[in-house]
C-alpha cells in the first residue's frame, strides 16, 4: 500500500511538472463580443470578425468568440460601454458619443476639420488617451482606439458648395461636435440613429446627412440622395466619430498570462490604426457607388472652404470652455491632440 501511494504521488508530480503532458490542460476560453453593427456590414465583417479569426487563431484555437452584432445581447448602442464595465458582454465597440458628454477629453478628436486620415488619427487618439487622459474609460480594458474616414454631405436637392447652402437645411447631425457645426452653420440639425436615415430622407423629415462614405451603401444614401460634396484633403475632414473597442476588466484579469499576452499583441496603437485604415478602406466601395448612379459629387476647397472653417472655430472655443468648467485646460488638451495629429501623419 505504501509503494502504490508512493507511485501515485510520484506519478502527479511528473504530471505537473511535464510540459507535454500540462498541453492537455491548457485553459481555453468563450468571449462574447457585442456590437450595434449589421452582422454583414463593412466593420462587422472586415474588422469585428477579422479581428476575432486572428486572435482565434493567434492563440492556436484556445481564444474563441461568439459574436453578436445588432445588439443580439440586448440593450441599446448608448448601453454597450456599461455592458462591457458589469460583464454583460466580454468585450464590445462603440461609439463614447453615444453617451454625449460622458467622454469629453475624447471628444477633441470630433471636431471639425482636426483630423487627417484615421491611421494617422487613431494613432494619435492612442497616444492621447494614454498620456493625457488616462481616466477617461477606466472602467475597461481598452483593447483598441480609432476614428473612420472624412464625414461627407449628402443631399437630396442641392448641392451643398458653401455654407450659405445649409440655411434652413434639415440635417441629420452625427456627433455632437459636428452637430454644434451644422446649427453655426445655419442649418437644422436633427438627431436621430444611423439606421432611421433611410426613412428620414424619404419622408423628407431630414434634406441630407453627413455621414462617411463607407457607410453609404449599407443605409442606400446613394440612392436616397444625388449631390455629395466632401472636402479637399488639405482642407482635412469634416467630421470623424471616434470609436472604443473595450474588455471587461475582471475577465481580462481572469486569463492565463500566455492568452493575456495574445489579446495584447492585438491590442493597442497598432491595431487601433488598423482598425482605422480598414473602415476608410471602405470609403472607396461607397463613392463608387454614387458615382456609379451618376449623382453629382463637388469637392470643396479655397475659398469655399473658408466659409465652413471660420465656423469651426467657434466649435473648438465651445470645447476648450466646456473643458475649462469641468476642471481641465482645454487649450491643452486641444494642442496635444493636433500635435499628435501632425507627429502621425500628413492630412489626407
């Protein structure tokens, strides 16, 4: 009896210690990962899902993930930053402006005419968040953070040349920095969900929308609307929105440190850029697809420009003053941003 004892205790200690036979207990481990995106959108299926097969397979298999687009878990898009504090979802993606106001310090990254092309601005949104405003989504893991492509006007009935076309114009606003922009501008700024711009624009409830171009196909604003007009790149961008992907932080803390380090290698600058680049890819597909119907697209620049930037400076002093009652420097934080901005990457 003492022999076979002594076997036995011998026996799990080389279990233990054996690399081969530790493999057979390697822990794996289920994500869900949540999102308001269209399961067969753009974002959805080149960076959400690409995203997800790389860390799959970046971890040989023991990193997997259900995803749920279109809110499949419940709750409204305002709602995913809070599921993925409480664990509701392992990790998500949104938009901080969705909860307008919650996020200001990020919010420098949505005004006018600051942002170049979002590689370069979501490295400089990494940068920031992680110099200047470390607190600003401390209950997360934050795995990656980026912008999208140039916002565009599309109008139903006129093409929009200067800003003196937008009086009285219905407009559906997209952030709240671009929407401050729009009532400057003379316009009527409506707010309402991506997905009600279709109906809108029929109904006539809204004239036009200022929406990048990679979003374009999947709401068939190409054929809701004929005149496009964007912005020359030395002009810089309209708008962008800027956007979070984020884990639960007990579940981040709860992986083995050889799959923590896996969801770190995808995470951080590198894959935010990605993230950016990918979803201004799909700006390409979109401007074809006006074009291809013949709609008229104007590219404002010089003096044209002029009327819309004069404006966007009475935006940037609104945030550097909300910034300054809140207890931050405003002023700081605004040439931290196109600081950072300028180090990454000429404007596209």
């Amino acid at each position: 009896m003492i022999q076979r004892r002594t076997l036995l205790k011998t026996g799990a200690a080389i279990a233990v210690g054996s690399p081969a036979l530790v493999g057979f207990a390697q822990q794996s481990v289920t994500l869900k990962f949540h999102t308001f995106m269209a399961p067969q959108s753009h974002v959805y299926l080149n960076m959400h899902k690409a995203w997800m097969d790389k860390v799959t397979k970046d971890s040989g298999g023991r990193i997997k993930f259900e995803g749920y687009p279109a809110m499949q878990l419940g709750g409204g898009p305002p709602q995913l930053y809070d599921q993925a504090k409480d664990g509701v979802a392992d990790i998500i993606w949104t938009l901080p402006g969705y909860t307008a106001g919650r996020f200001p310090r990020a919010e420098v990254f949505e005004l006018p005419f600051i942002m170049n092309n979002a590689d370069a601005t979501s490295r400089a949104y990494w940068e920031y968040i992680h110099t200047v405003a470390q607190d600003e989504f401390k209950d997360v893991q934050t795995l990656a953070l980026h912008v999208h492509g140039p916002g565009v006007f599309h109008m139903r009935d006129k093409l929009v040349r200067t800003a003196d076309d937008l009086r009285g114009v219905k407009m559906r606003g997209p952030t709240r920095q671009a929407t401050k922009l729009l009532g400057y501008l003379g316009a009527t700024p409506v707010g309402m969900p991506l997905p009600q711009i279709p109906d809108a624009l029929s109904k006539g409830v809204i004239n036009g929308c200022t929406i990048p171009w990679e979003v374009v196909p999947s709401v068939k604003v190409q054929e809701l609307t004929k005149h496009h007009s964007e912005f020359a790149p030395s002009v810089g961008a309209l708008y962008t929105s800027v956007f979070i992907m984020a884990m639960n932080k007990a579940k981040y803390q709860s992986l083995p440190p050889d799959l923590k380090a896996i969801i770190d290698a995808n995470s951080g600058m590198e894959t935010s850029a990605w993230l950016g680049r990918v979803q201004q890819e799909g700006d390409i597909p979109g401007r074809e697809s006006a074009a291809k119907r013949g709609n008229e697209i104007h590219v404002i620049s010089g003096e044209e420009a002029k009327s819309f930037t004069s404006k966007a400076q009475l935006v940037e002093q609104e945030w550097v003053q909300d910034l300054d009652k809140r207890g931050f420097n405003g002023k700081q934080l605004l040439d931290t941003a196109k600081s950072l901005i300028e180090k990454y990457g000429k404007k596209a």
